[in-house]
C-alpha cells in the first residue's frame, strides 16, 4: 500500500510539472499568453427563439400531456407494435411514412406516443423554423379514393386521420351480392378528414334517397383546418388545459354524465351568439341530441336486418361475421353498413359535416327500411 501511495504521488507531481511546462518558453522563462480571440457566436442564440423565457411552452406541454393523443393509449403498446397499425399509433411510425411515402411500415421497437417530433420539424435549424409541421400544406391524398384533401395545417391530422380501404369495395351501379368476412368492416377508427372533404371525396357510398348531398360551412370555409376549432385558445375555461390548444379538445366530460363543457372559443369566429362555454355547450347539445338520434335510427334498422351484433360488429344473423360466418348481401346494404360505420367512427355526431352527414344517414336509412 506504501509503494502504491508514492507512486501515485510521483503521477501527480509530474502531471503538476507537466501544466507548469506548457506556460514557460523554450528558455525556461515565463510566457506570454496569446492575445483574445474573437468572441465567437452565443450558442444559445438559436436555442432562445423556442426555449424563452416565459411559460409558454409549459403551458402547450400541460395542454398535451392530457389530450388524447397521449392519454388515449391507442399510440402505445399492441396497436403501435403490430404491423400495418405502428404507421399512425407510433411517432416514429408517422414520420416515416410521411418521409417515405409508404405505408404498412416495419413497426418500432420501442415505439413513442406522438410528442412534439410527430407534428414539428424540432431540432433541424434550432431556429423558430423548427415549428414548421412534418406534413407541409401540399395536401394528403386519401387512400380510399386517392383524392387529395387540402386542409392546411389540418393536412398533418389528415395523414393519420383518414378512413382505411375496406374491403369489398363497393360500385354502386352493380347489383350482384357482396360477402362480407371482417367484423370491424367499414373505414376504420379516423375518418374525420374525409367527413370534412365531404361531398364526393368522403369515400363514403353516397346512396340515391330523399335528401340532397352538400357540404356544411365547417367543410367549406377557406382554409378547411382541424385545428381552427380544435386548437382554439382555451382562454376562458378557467384554467382547464384538457380544453383548446394543444389538448385537441373542442369538449371535455362528457354528455352522460352532465360535465360536458364546450370550449366556445372554436366556435364563435361563425356562430357569432356563441360568447362563453355555457352559449356554446346548450348549442352543442341540441345538435348532438338530435343527431345521435338519428344515427340511433339507422343502428336499429341495421339490428333488425342482422347486420350487426350487440356489441356493433357487423353479423350476419346478429352472429359477428367471419370467415366461416361471412355475411352475404346486397351492394345497396353493405353501403348502408359502411356509411353507418363512417358516421359512428367520425365520432363528432355528424358535426363535422352537418349536413354531408344527414343525407348520408337519411340516404342509408331508406336503403334498408
């Protein structure tokens, strides 16, 4: 140990001799240091554009940690580890197919909720460029019907959400019967762009009946945008960061219980009377009760023929199909079950598109009545 405890002493001492030496000249005598160099550029002079000092981000932080892109727990686990489903419930699924183009990526391995990366260009220029969104304003193209939506900054909430193909697609003008195997038959869970798109790009099956298709002001305001209602300030709320903003919330509770709150906010840039969440939530209300009612109609309808199940899978003979129960019937009916599917997984009671949605329930409705 006594050995060990003087060599080391010796290291130190040359280590010491060795700094020393690099101050002296070649004569032994003392240097001179070197004249000051420029100061170089403050390197926290990009990070300042976004990191300043005030609470804003902490705010849009609170806001995002209790919307459901995060609380949801669709964006984690089984669905954005399983192939063909990692490319919307997975942040690095997304960005991949937006930079690749392609669909049915290779899932993950440990993959993220969507987070800041998901929607803004962070961390590339350390500029206030880097809250540029991933998905420019080129618009998305459906993958129903390839048509392009352009909905501006609503462009990067289209890119996940928008209906899946379904298999059979379906051509109206042909009458032979179509066998449906899969129970959850119909657009998938995110149709709200093509609901907004609407009148001939929805790719929902626009039946002939009594009621005439047109889009409402909600789909054909300039420029059609997502988050014109759902990201509109929360200001008003009392402090309640699951409503506006970076929350995605245009409501929070829900109608059941009573809670359910509006945030008028979203609303009363074009429903002038609108003034405060109380105006905005009574508003609300009628038009949810009474199109749920007639969404209810249609459920009922399709009940009685067997087309769905008690827990609203499509059946055959109220027995969820598969494909040793596939369901067999006419092209005019599986229409009715998938715009029946569109409206219910829109899940904003046919408000996104008022009117779009009515004649596409009503159309529906007397194609199977």
């Amino acid at each position: 140990m006594k050995e060990f405890i003087k060599l080391l002493s010796i290291l130190m001492i040359l280590a010491l001799s060795g700094v020393a030496c690099t101050k002296t000249g070649e004569t032994g005598a003392a240097g001179a240091d070197g004249e000051d160099g420029m100061d170089g550029a403050d390197g926290t002079s990009g990070c300042i554009q976004c990191h300043v000092s005030d609470e804003d981000m902490q705010v849009k932080d609170a806001e995002w940690a209790v919307s459901g892109h995060v609380l949801g727990g669709h964006m984690q686990g089984f669905y954005a580890s399983r192939q063909g489903c990692a490319d919307c419930h997975s942040s690095q699924g997304m960005q991949e197919v937006v930079e690749g183009g392609e669909y049915d990526v290779v899932p993950p391995s440990k993959p993220l909720p969507a987070n800041c990366y998901t929607c803004h260009d962070i961390h590339e220029t350390y500029t206030s460029e880097d809250w540029n969104l991933t998905v420019g304003y080129d618009g998305i193209p459906f993958r129903v019907n390839g048509h392009t939506a352009m909905q501006g900054p609503g462009d990067a909430c289209v890119q996940c959400h928008q209906s899946r193909v379904a298999e059979p697609v379906l051509d109206l003008d042909v009458t032979d019967d179509v066998t449906i195997t899969d129970k959850r038959y119909g657009p998938h869970h995110g149709p709200q762009g093509n609901m907004i798109e609407g009148y001939t790009f929805s790719g929902a099956y626009e039946l002939d009946g009594s009621v005439t298709y047109a889009n409402s002001m909600h789909a054909t305001s300039e420029p059609t945008s997502c988050t014109t209602c759902h990201m509109a300030s929360g200001e008003g709320s009392g402090g309640n960061m699951a409503l506006g903003g970076h929350s995605n919330n245009v409501g929070t509770g829900e109608w059941i219980d009573g809670d359910k709150v509006i945030n008028h906010n979203g609303c009363v840039s074009c429903h002038t009377t609108l003034t405060d969440n109380a105006a905005a939530t009574e508003f609300t209300e009628t038009a949810y009760i009474n199109n749920m009612a007639l969404l209810e109609e249609l459920r009922v309808a399709l009940y009685d023929l067997g087309y769905l199940d008690d827990d609203d899978y499509v059946a055959s003979d109220n027995i969820t199909v598969s494909s040793d129960n596939p369901l067999v019937t006419s092209t005019q009916h599986a229409a009715a079950i998938y715009n029946y599917k569109f409206l219910v997984e829109d899940q904003s009671a046919l408000i996104h598109n008022p009117m779009y949605g009515k004649a596409l329930l009503q159309n529906s409705l007397e194609a199977v009545e």
